[in-house]
C-alpha cells in the first residue's frame, strides 16, 4: 500500500454485472492495474456476470477470482460450470441468478449490462444499501421515479460511470443546489457529425458503430450515431441530479475532451476535462470518495491545440429531439421512448429497417400510447409498460422491413 492510504476505500468487495461488456472488461482493467499498484488484496470480487459470452466470463473468472459467476442465458449454464470444473468458483445461470448476484454482500456494484434489462439487478443493489458505480443508463430513463424513490428509502449511493454524469457528479456543487443555472452534456457528434441527410439514408450497421473517439458496445455506439444517446443522458442527468428539463441542455463538442460544463447563478462555469477513455470515470466512481490510480490515457493539450464547440442539428438527428419531448413532457414517456429505442436499434443492427426508420419507430410507439399518466412506481408495472412499448415497436419494425 502506497503513503496514501487507500486500504479501506479499496477493500470493498466488488461485484461486475455485465463484465464481459466494453465497460465491464474496462472495469477488470482498472481492478488490475490497483491490484498491481496497491497489493494483490485490493478490490475482492464477489460475482461477476454476463449474458452469452460464456467462455470470456469462465476466463475472467479464473484471472481476477471471485466468488461466483453467473451466465444470463440458462442453456449456457452446462458450458460454464465445465469451463470453471475445479476451481473453486460457484456458478449460477439465469436473470433471476443475474438478480440474486447483485443482491449477494458486495459493498460496491459496477451495474455495466446494456439497456432495461440492468433495472432489476441495480433496483437488488439499491434495496441492499450497496454503493453503486452505475453505467448503464436505461434503467435510470425507463425508471427513474421508482429508481429515485427506491434510493431515498435505502443507504445505497449511486455514483454515476456515464463519463459526462461522472463529470456532473465531479463538478456539481450539491450544497448550492438552487445556484445552478445550467448542466451542459458534451456529445461528440458521432460518425456522422458531419454528413448530409441524404448520404445518412443509406447508413450501414458498421459505419454506425465505428464512433470516432469511443470504443463501445454496439448498442450505445447506435445510439452516440442518432444522437439518442445524448438524450437518454438528459433524461439520465434529470432523475439523478434532480434537475427540471430547463437545467439541462446539450452541446456538441468534437474532440470528447470537456465531458460536462456546469454553469452557476455568479457567472462561473466549471468543466469536467479527461482523455476519452472511460477507465477514467470507473476508477473515480470505485474509488469514491477518494481517489486512485488508473491506466487511463492522459490529457495533452498542447497537442490536442483546440477545443470546439458547436449546435447539436435536430433535423439531422431527430432521436435528440424525441428524447427532449419526453424530458419535457415525463409521465410514461422515457419508458416507452427507452424500450421502442432498444428494439428499434436491435433491428437496424440486424438490417432489418434503415437509420433514420430508428427515429420513425420511436415516434410511432410514442403516439401510440395516449395516456397521461404518471410514470409507473413499481418494478412489475414499469416491466409491463416497457413489455407493451416493446410489442408496438415490434411490429412496427416488422410492418417497415416487409
Ligand atoms: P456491451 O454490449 O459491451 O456489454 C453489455 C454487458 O451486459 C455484457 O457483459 C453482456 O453480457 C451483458 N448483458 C447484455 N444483455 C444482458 C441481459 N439481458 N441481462 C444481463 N446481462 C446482459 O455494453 P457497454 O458498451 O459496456 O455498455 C454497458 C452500459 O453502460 C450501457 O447501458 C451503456 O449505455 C453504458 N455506458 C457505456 C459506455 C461505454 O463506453 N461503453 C459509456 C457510458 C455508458
Ligand atoms: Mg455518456
């Protein structure tokens, strides 16, 4: 253990829902490079999961040790206790063992699987008072008015991963909460920043998910390309931070270098600065309230020379301005804006409609639930309204590609 003692910080005990994923295997990367730094003892793991990639599960386990590993898909179950035969590591298989993984006594939870599916294994953590580093952002869009209401009534704390709420969290005076003017999310662009309408038509799975500063999963890397993911992050920043839709807004920068600007009621603004490698946030966010080293690339400005600023362009990117309605009007609409997007974007990547048919499937699920009602406060209520959004957007998604 270096001078600057860490020991309690990082004898938490972890648990990685979604490790074989790019936040989880960067997650591991962190978990190493303290292990290496500060002594083999540090960051023990309780569980690791993952949904299909057995094999790279069984290898994570048998390098970083924890105490079970868990594999979403049931019939995989044969395969990776085989794989991890004689190691010493449980093995469970199943959503509901998914569930259970985050519920077993791990002080901190690194929430890392993609889209809704993350709600009830994170809901498991916040109910048990863990601290969470939580990446994943769907579950606080189709939720968040359970998803807040479940974390005031326990002793959990939810330190945001998403780099440019990481940065919020960083930069965000808590204590003169009624000073804040504005909370400004960064967005790069995406690949096609720069492309007409007409040349974004015909746009490819592949060229979608080759983002030009962020190696991510294929279904973010969709949604950095629409925009979507900006506004998923409006409506993730308004539910963790408390803040009303007029806070929040949402700026273009192309370099990925300022992460998040909070402007205050004195004229300051305050920025979040880093090289785009999300090893950064994840370290933060687990050595919380203190800080660690990482592997992450650092920052040259010299190098970099200039920062830019620019518009985000709503008609090119129509998935940024749905998602905004929706943060304006509330209600069920991040649920079935989140849920018609996860299916909307499932289908693209499996070619069977076109990019801007991403948006067109939103739009259309959205008009088709008319009610004005608030949104659903129990987990089995936001499920079914998240199962009935998907249904629409199905068969919306099927009726296009005929
Ligand atoms: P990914 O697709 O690379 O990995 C997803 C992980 O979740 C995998 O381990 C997979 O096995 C698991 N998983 C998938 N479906 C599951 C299911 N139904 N049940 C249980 N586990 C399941 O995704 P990613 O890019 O690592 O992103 C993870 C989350 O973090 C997303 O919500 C994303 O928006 C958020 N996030 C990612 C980045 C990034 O740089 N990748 C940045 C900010 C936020
Ligand atoms: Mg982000």
């Amino acid at each position: 253990m270096s001078a600057y003692d860490l020991s309690q910080t990082l004898s938490r005990r972890l648990t990685v829902l979604g490790s074989t994923g790019s936040i989880g295997v960067s997650t591991l990367s962190v978990v190493a490079h303290a292990r290496a730094t500060y002594g083999e003892e540090v960051m023990p793991l309780e569980a690791l999961t993952a949904q299909a990639n057995v094999e790279a599960l069984a290898a994570q386990a048998r390098e970083h040790r924890p105490r079970l590993a868990v594999i979403g898909k049931p019939e995989l179950y044969g395969r990776l206790k085989e794989l991890l035969d004689g190691t010493g590591i449980e093995t469970a298989a199943g959503p509901d063992a998914v569930r259970a993984a985050a519920d077993r006594p791990a002080e901190q939870v690194m929430v890392a699987i993609v889209g809704a599916a993350a709600l009830p294994p994170a809901l498991a953590a916040v109910k048990r008072g863990a601290t969470l580093a939580l990446a994943n952002k769907e579950c606080v869009v189709a939720a968040g008015d359970l998803f807040r209401r479940t974390l005031a009534a326990s002793r959990a704390t939810v330190i945001p991963v998403d780099s440019e709420h990481n940065a919020a969290f960083q930069v965000l005076d808590f204590a003169e909460a009624h000073a804040i003017d504005k909370v400004t999310l960064t967005a790069s662009g995406g690949p096609f920043r720069q492309w007409s309408r007409e040349r974004m038509v015909s746009v490819t799975p592949e060229q979608a998910v080759a983002h030009p500063n962020w190696s991510m999963g294929a279904k973010i890397s969709v949604d950095s390309a629409t925009l979507m993911n900006k506004g998923l992050e409006l409506i993730e920043a308004h539910f963790l931070f408390a803040l009303p839709a007029e806070k929040l807004d949402v700026i273009v920068h192309p370099q990925s270098t300022v992460h998040c600007l909070v402007s205050y009621a004195d004229g300051s603004m305050l920025a979040h600065l880093s090289a785009p490698d999300m090893r950064t946030p994840i370290a933060h966010a687990l050595a919380w309230p203190r800080r660690m080293e990482s592997p992450s690339q650092r920052l040259d400005l010299a190098k970099l020379g200039q920062l830019t600023f620019e518009a985000p362009d709503r008609e090119r990117f129509p998935c940024l301005a749905l998602a905004e309605r929706c943060l304006r009007e509330g209600g069920r609409t991040p649920t079935i804006l989140n849920a018609a997007n996860e299916v909307a974007v499932e289908a693209f990547l499996n070619r069977r409609i076109a990019f801007f048919d991403i948006a067109r499937v939103v739009e259309e699920t959205l008009s088709q639930d008319r009610s004005n009602d608030a949104m659903p406060n129990d987990l089995d209520a936001v499920l079914a309204l998240d199962a009935r959004a998907r249904a629409v957007a199905r068969d919306l998604c099927r009726k296009l590609a005929a």
